[in-house]
C-alpha cells in the first residue's frame, strides 16, 4: 500500500487480500486441516502493524489481524486494564488472542512470560455464561467492604485472618448459646410452682 492510502482503505485491501489467498486455497484441492493450519501463522509477506517489523512470537486476534505478543499486550497495557484492547487495524474489540502454533515450541522465558500473559488476557475477557458469571462474582467483589482475599498479602497473613475470623464466630457461637440456656433456665424457673419449705 503507498503512503496516501487511507486506513480504511488498507484495511479493505488486505481483507480482499486474505480473501484471494483463502479462495487460491481452497481452489487448489486442499483439506480443511490443511486450510486450518495454513491460518494458524501469520503471512510469510506481512509485518507486525505495531512495530512494522517481522512477527515475534506472533498471537491473531479474534478479528484475523496478525501482531507480535509483545506489541498487542503493550497496547492493552496502554490503555485501561478493565477493558479489551481494540484492534488497531480495524477498532474492534479484541476478546481472544490465539498465539502461533510454533509459540508453544519456543523455551525463552519471554515465550513463556507471553503466552502466561495472552492467557490471563483470555481468561480475562471471556465472554458467554461463564463471562457473565465471573463479572457478576468480581462485582459483587468490589462492592463488599471485607477483602475475602486482600492483595499483595502472603499466604500466612491470609491463614491468621481466617483463624481470627473463626475464633471470632466461635465466641459468637457461644454468646448465642449461653444466652439461649439462661432464657430456658428461666423459663423452666417460671414454669415450676413455689415450693416453701
């Protein structure tokens, strides 16, 4: 594409592109899983859109654009961490990022790190059911003024807060039935007749 192409015009080109690509494809005599894992990697004649430099460790995002790991989470940590990031090709949400097949294959500690990373990103932008269900619990979450869980605390601070949390229901446990027993002592006391000696 030259210079003085609009955006929306690149982006339209490179649609028509994987397009034409797809169909060659397809028109070729090739099998599904062959198609499948023709799309699984990013196009050999393409750059990273962030960076304009060869793919590294490359993740495709719901809407097919190809981008470096690094590149599209540092565009997510730009911005607000409570929302997806938006495709900088196209402005849609990205909700899933699917690394390269050959990502699961690399042993750096930067490969492993992304891969965590676009995983927390998954999980953390899942949608359906189980989405709804998971941003109602951290809602309700927010709203609670106890921290069930408090961050940044080790696990010892988290076992003394519940041990305290039971000795305290405990002791409230105890109240309730000992004034239980003095309500019935009383009752009984009432119940009996006056017996003088």
């Amino acid at each position: 594409t030259s210079p003085k192409q609009s955006p929306l015009r690149a982006s339209f080109l490179e649609s028509r592109r994987q397009e034409g690509t797809k169909a060659s494809t397809m028109a070729a005599g090739t099998t599904k899983d062959s198609i499948i894992k023709a799309t699984e990697k990013p196009p050999d004649d393409d750059v990273c859109p962030i960076c304009f430099g060869d793919f590294a460790l490359a993740c495709r995002a719901n809407c097919g654009h190809w981008f470096c790991g690094s590149c599209i989470l540092q565009v997510w940590n730009h911005g607000s961490a409570f929302q997806p990031c938006k495709c900088p090709m196209c402005c849609r949400h990205i909700k899933n990022l699917t690394p390269e097949a050959s990502v699961y294959y690399h042993n750096e500690a930067d490969a492993k790190t992304i891969l965590k990373t676009v995983g927390k990103y998954n999980r953390l932008f899942v949608g359906g059911t189980r989405g709804f269900i998971l941003m109602m619990v951290g809602f309700i979450y927010m709203i609670s003024p106890f921290d069930f869980i408090p961050p940044g605390v080790d696990i010892l601070h988290l076992c003394n807060c519940s041990a305290v949390l039971l000795v305290g229901l405990l002791k409230l446990i105890g109240l309730y039935r000992a004034r239980r027993a003095a309500q019935r002592a009383r009752q009984i006391a009432a119940a009996e007749p006056l017996v003088r000696l």
